[in-house]
C-alpha cells in the first residue's frame, strides 16, 4: 500500500493518537492525528483516504463530527472507535451509514494494534458513498429518454450459488447505464431518477426484454438455470401485469420458470393493499416471485402469510454484519429458520468471505450471491453457462 494514501484521528487521547497512527503507518499510510476537532478540521485534507474517529470527546461528540462529514460530503473511509459498549458503536455506524458515510469498521476500546492493521489492510483508498457527489446528481428526464433510445442501459449478471453443492443456482439481472460521459454507472446512481421521473417501467420492461433475449442466444438450453429480474412495485397497480409478463415470456420462446421476479419488501408493503390479486395470479400462472432486501421494511412478518412469494433473498446488511454482531447473526438465523418453515428457500447476498458462506452453511441457508462466489459480468458470460 503506498505512502500517498492518508490517515487522520481524531481523538482526545494523546496515547490513542500514537497508536492509530503506528499501526497506520506499519499499515502503509502516511499518518496524521488531531485530538481537538478545530485542528480536525484543519487538518483533513481533500486527498485523506481513511478517518479513525473516536465518539467521545470532552468538547464535541463524535455524532456531531460525523454530522459535520456528511454535510462537507466527505469521501473518506469511516473507522469507529469508543470505549463505550458495542450496541453504542453499531448505532453509530447505523447512523453514519443513513448519512451516506463510507463506514469501513467499529473497534471498541481497548484494542491491539494489529486490529486496526487489519482492518487497514482490507483497503485504504477512499472509496465515494452511494448518496451525494456529482454522479448522483438529479438526472433530467430527457437524459433517461435518451438513454433508452439510444440503448445506453445493459444487463449485468452475478451468478447465485447453491451452498450444499456449490452448483450454480441461478442469475441476477442487474442493469448498468453505459453513460456516454461519466462511463458505466451502477443502478444506485440512476434507479431513484427513473422512479421520480414515471420511467421506472420503461425501465424494468426494457431490462426483462434484454434478460428473455440474452437467454434465448445461449448455447446450452439444458444448462439454462432461472434469472433473476427486479420488478418495480409501481408495476403492481396493473391488473393485466401476469399477462403481460406471460406474453413477453412466451414471446422468447422462454417459460415461467426462466424468470424470477424479485420485489424488494418495502415497495410490497407500499403495494400491497391493491396487489394481493395480482400477486396471486402471478402465482397461478407459475410466475416465480422473490421478496428483496427482506429485512430492512416494517411489520413484514405479518404479510408473509399474505404474500405468495417462494423465495426470500436476506438483506446484504444481516449478512456482512452477522460474524461481529450477534444480534444480526440472531435474525438472520431466525430468519432462515421462518422461512423453511413456511416452505420458501432463502438467498443470502453480499457474501464476500468463506467465513460468512460457512456461517450461512451451517445454519441452512439455500442460496448464496456475492463478490466470493462472482461478480456482475456482461451480457456475454450468459452465453458461457
């Protein structure tokens, strides 16, 4: 790691000071600290790629300090640390998070260097949160129009993993803007504009027509396992939307079960009340239908009974914090255990490491998706399969 990457602490203690930056500079960076936040302030630089803040200081918190780098739009790598307990720092992180702070880590006091030489080494360089900055600025609806027109959008696909045999279980679609100045922009950076502008239809029916045609090109038909596609809820509130996905499907020479439509759990809960009929029918007519982001909504548990879903997908959150946070690992098994019970299979997403897929092992899950087991990857590597 070179020396141009760049570390500042914030922290009262002096002692506290010398050993971040000890272990930040065995670590590769080059190291600063400040144990006022004027002198914080001052000190943090456009090019620093990493903060370590502590939480408790005698003349601001560190809420406040992380309020003040959300407000600056600060790009910079997040590293938590407090002596207070650990639910104090996962609030925190939680709420750094929802300010669109990259939080990288939350260390609690006392620690040794080599913990936070770790976490270093994970990554340094600074890496832009999903909200603010100027690649994710209002896009205007002309823009979109011309997006589409111009086939400007693509469909990625990240393979999904069946745990027991490590056999590929299924695809997820995920579309890509091919933007013609700021380069390949990922759905975070423009879903939001499409569903504020009255395009987010346009949008999914263009990206199932590209996912029923990329299966239709490939090689090996009895090779072919489902894709997965992410339906807008907004498409709820059309009575004749089975038929129409019918059609399409047939169109292509596919059949039901080549599709899974993904529906994250709080656009369902918005929906809900008028969709029963349509997601019953969806049902009836073989349609597969996947609850997204399960997890993050509110009073879901009481829908599941209601909801004729087969599958549920197990928010990304659960997953990465399962290993360090017991009462994340603690839902998302119970979670498992649920769903088996009402006859649904579970995909986990986001597994990036062997120790999070032998976690998900041991408690059952079915299904893993994640930078581990493979990235999103053209329209090409469909045809491979």
């Amino acid at each position: 790691m070179g020396a141009l990457n760049k570390l500042l602490v914030l922290d009262d203690d002096s002692d506290m000071c010398a050993l971040v930056a000890h272990a930040a500079v065995s670590a590769g960076f080059e190291a600063a600290a400040s144990t006022h936040f004027e002198q914080f302030k001052t000190s943090l630089a456009p090019d620093t790629s990493v903060v370590v803040l502590d939480l408790m200081m005698p003349e601001v918190d560190g809420i406040e300090v992380l309020r003040y780098l959300s407000e600056q739009r600060y790009p910079a790598g997040i590293i938590l640390i407090s002596g207070y307990d650990r639910k104090v720092l996962k609030v925190a992180a939680q709420l750094a998070a929802s300010l669109g702070l990259d939080v990288r880590a939350s260390i609690q006091k006392p620690f040794k260097s080599s913990e936070l030489q770790e976490v270093l080494a994970k990554g340094g360089e600074a890496r832009r949160p999903l909200r603010g900055g100027p690649a994710d600025s209002a896009i205007d609806v002309e823009e979109l129009r011309q997006a589409i027109a111009r086939d400007e959008l693509v469909v990625y696909y990240q393979p999904q993993v069946h745990i027991k045999t490590r056999t590929l279980a299924g695809l997820e679609a995920l579309v890509r803007w091919q933007h013609p100045t700021r380069g390949l922009l990922p759905a975070t950076a423009f879903i939001e504009s499409f569903e504020a502008s009255g395009l987010i239809g346009e949008l999914t029916w263009l990206v199932v027509r590209k996912v029923l045609a990329d299966r239709k090109k490939q090689s090996s038909q009895a090779a072919r396992v489902p894709v997965s596609v992410n339906l807008s809820a907004l498409l709820l509130r059309d009575l004749a939307l089975p038929e129409k996905l019918l059609a399409l499907i047939s169109e292509h020479g596919a059949t039901p079960a080549d599709l899974v439509l993904e529906i994250t759990e709080s656009g369902l809960m918005k929906e809900l009340h008028t969709s029963l009929d349509i997601l019953a029918r969806m049902r009836l007519k073989q349609l597969h239908l996947s609850i997204d982001d399960f997890g993050t909504g509110y009073a879901m548990l009481q829908q599941l009974q209601r909801v004729p879903a087969r599958e549920l997908k197990l928010d990304i959150s659960f997953v990465q914090a399962m290993l360090a946070d017991e009462s994340a690992d603690i839902i998302l098994r119970k979670t498992l255990e649920l769903a088996h019970d009402l006859d649904m299979s579970v995909v986990a997403e986001g597994v990036e490491t062997v120790e999070q897929l032998n976690r998900l092992a041991e408690y059952g899950c079915d299904v893993a998706q994640g930078y581990l087991l493979g990235r999103p990857s053209p329209t090409g590597a469909l045809q491979k399969i």
